[in-house]
C-alpha cells in the first residue's frame, strides 16, 4: 500500500514536468514565428521604402527630361537651311525627353564599365543629369534648355563644325549640312552643345575617341533622331 501511494505522487510530478516542457517548448515555438513575422514586416517596409524612394527619382528625372527646351539664334541661314535646322533642333529636343535616351547614357559602356571616356570625373548618371539642366559653361544656370547660336560657313576641308570654349556659337560647314539629314545635323549639333557643357575629345581619331561624351552622344542623337524623321 505504501509503495502505491509513492508511486502516484511521483507520476504525478513527472506528468507536470512533462506539461513544463510542451509550455516551454510551446512559447519558444511561437517566439520564433514572432521574430520570423517580425523581420519580414520589417523588410517588406524596407522594400516599400525603397521602391517609393525608386518611383520618386524616376518620377523627377522624368519631369525634368520633359521640361527640356531649346533656345536658337541663326545666322546666314537660307529658308531652306532654316527648316531643316529647325527640324534638326525638333529631333534633338524629342531625343533627350525619351526614356530610351535615357536607358542609352546611363548604361553606355566602354571597355566594359558603365564610363564616357573624357568624362569629367563623372559617372554617366551625372553626365544625364548635367544635359538635363542645360547649363552651358558660359551660362552656368539650370534652365533645362540647349542655348546655342548657329551660324553656317563654307569649308572644303572635313570639319563638320566646330566651336570655341569663350563662344556659344557654333559653325556648321555647308559642305556638309547641305547634304545631311536632319538627323545628322541634330547629331553634329548635340556633339557640339556638350562642349558647351564643358566636355571635350581627343583631336585625332580613334576609338576611345568615339567614346568620349561629345562624339558618343552625338552618335546616339543621330540613331535615336531617325525615327522622328
């Protein structure tokens, strides 16, 4: 009889620690699925945050790229120069507000990193951004326009056109304006403008050269400038 009245009493305490240990493990079970909710609430905000800091400076650098204008002077132009200029300057302004002038700059690359050669020290990002604001090196402020005056020559030697760092005008040669498209000219225009910004290039070909910011971004107006022809 007494061994049965032991034997009850320590069933019992083995039956609580048993429920202890399923509370226990019980709680701890749940504090993980806690912690693991918690730390995808957190980075579902984090995700949140970024995509709405993503949208935000898209959103800006697409206001801004529609605010691009263009403001012209011409000298010693003929009627007929002056509609295909004035187209030329259409293409230029068309170009620079797509998205696809855009996706172009920023992931130009040469010898396979995201880099203009002759750059300035900056990345293509800045170099974006700085044809956006439009401002001229002898006109420092942000206008978001191209301000250039434009005077035709006549040459028979291969200069296409040609500039001065103390001048806003530019040169363009008859011998080849006549001859080119609009797009081109909005090509030959454009690489001109960014010397205005402050970019240059080597003088003698090469194909670093063509990299640079001046002959690469002029290339690119005149391919993306062909479907608005």
């Amino acid at each position: 009889m007494m061994k049965s009245l032991i034997l009850i009493p320590c069933l019992f305490f083995l039956a609580s620690c048993q429920n202890i240990k399923e509370s226990s493990n019980h709680d701890n079970l749940k504090s993980q699925q806690e912690l693991v909710q918690k730390q995808e609430f957190n980075e579902s905000i984090s995700i949140q945050d970024f995509s709405s800091s993503d949208e935000k400076s898209f959103s800006q650098e697409s206001q801004e790229a529609s605010l691009f204008e263009t403001n012209i002077s011409l000298s010693d132009f003929n009627p007929t120069q002056e509609i295909k200029v004035l187209k030329a300057i259409e293409i230029i302004k068309r170009v620079v507000r797509s998205q696809e002038f855009k996706e172009k700059v920023l992931q130009f690359t040469y010898k396979g990193k995201n880099q203009f050669v002759d750059n300035n020290g900056l990345t293509n990002a800045e170099i974006y951004q700085k044809l956006l604001e439009g401002s001229e090196e002898l006109s420092p402020s942000i206008d978001y326009e191209m301000d250039l005056e434009l005077e035709l020559y006549y040459s028979r030697r291969s200069t296409v056109g040609y500039t001065y760092p103390d001048e806003l005008k530019v040169w363009i040669n008859t011998k080849f304006f006549n001859t080119y498209t609009p797009a081109q000219v909005a090509g030959n225009i454009f690489h001109e403008w960014t010397h205005k910004l402050g970019f240059e290039h080597a003088y003698r070909y090469s194909s670093k050269r063509d990299a640079s910011v001046p002959y690469a971004l002029g290339y690119l107006v005149e391919e993306l400038g062909k479907k608005y022809l």
